[in-house]
C-alpha cells in the first residue's frame, strides 16, 4: 500500500505538553479506526510549528479524508516513491 508524508502547519505546535499531543494522538487513532477503508500511521516527527506525519492508505485522498474527519491540517500529502538511507549505499 502507498506510504505518504503529511505535513501539518500547527502554530505553538513545538510548545504542546504530553498530555495535549497524547490527546491528539487518541484523536488521531479514534479516525483511524472509523474509518471504512484500509489506513496505517505510521509515525510523526514535531519540529517547531510543524508536523510530518507517515500514513499508509490507498490514496493520498484517503489522507485528506483522514484529517478532515480528525480536525486536523494537512497542508501538504505527497507520496514516498523511495526510501533511501545508510543501507542505500551498500551494493
């Protein structure tokens, strides 16, 4: 299933406790499993007022759908073509 990078413009986003980005996680987990068609988080990555997230779904759609239903952002979703990294380099 395609793999996409999410990136989400959260102003103060940097500054959140635990217990707010814990109840955003449980938001997040909650719409996944509402939703009607397969869907994975992967991870997310909080840098300052950003946040990019890894989601598995079959369509960059289904991402949108996703964040809608949630409430949150998704300013930009673009599929991963290639993984690269340290074992790129082996032959």
């Amino acid at each position: 299933m395609p793999q996409f990078v999410v990136e989400r413009n959260i102003p103060g986003l940097g500054d959140m406790d635990k217990e707010t980005l814990r109840e955003i996680s449980a938001k997040s987990n909650a719409v996944v499993a509402s939703l009607s068609e397969p869907y994975t988080w992967i991870t997310s990555y909080v840098t300052g007022d950003k946040m990019y997230c890894v989601h598995e779904a079959e369509s960059a759609d289904a991402v949108y759908r996703h964040a809608e239903k949630g409430g949150f952002p998704a300013d930009r979703v673009t599929e991963i073509t290639t993984l690269i990294g340290p074992h790129s380099a082996a032959r």
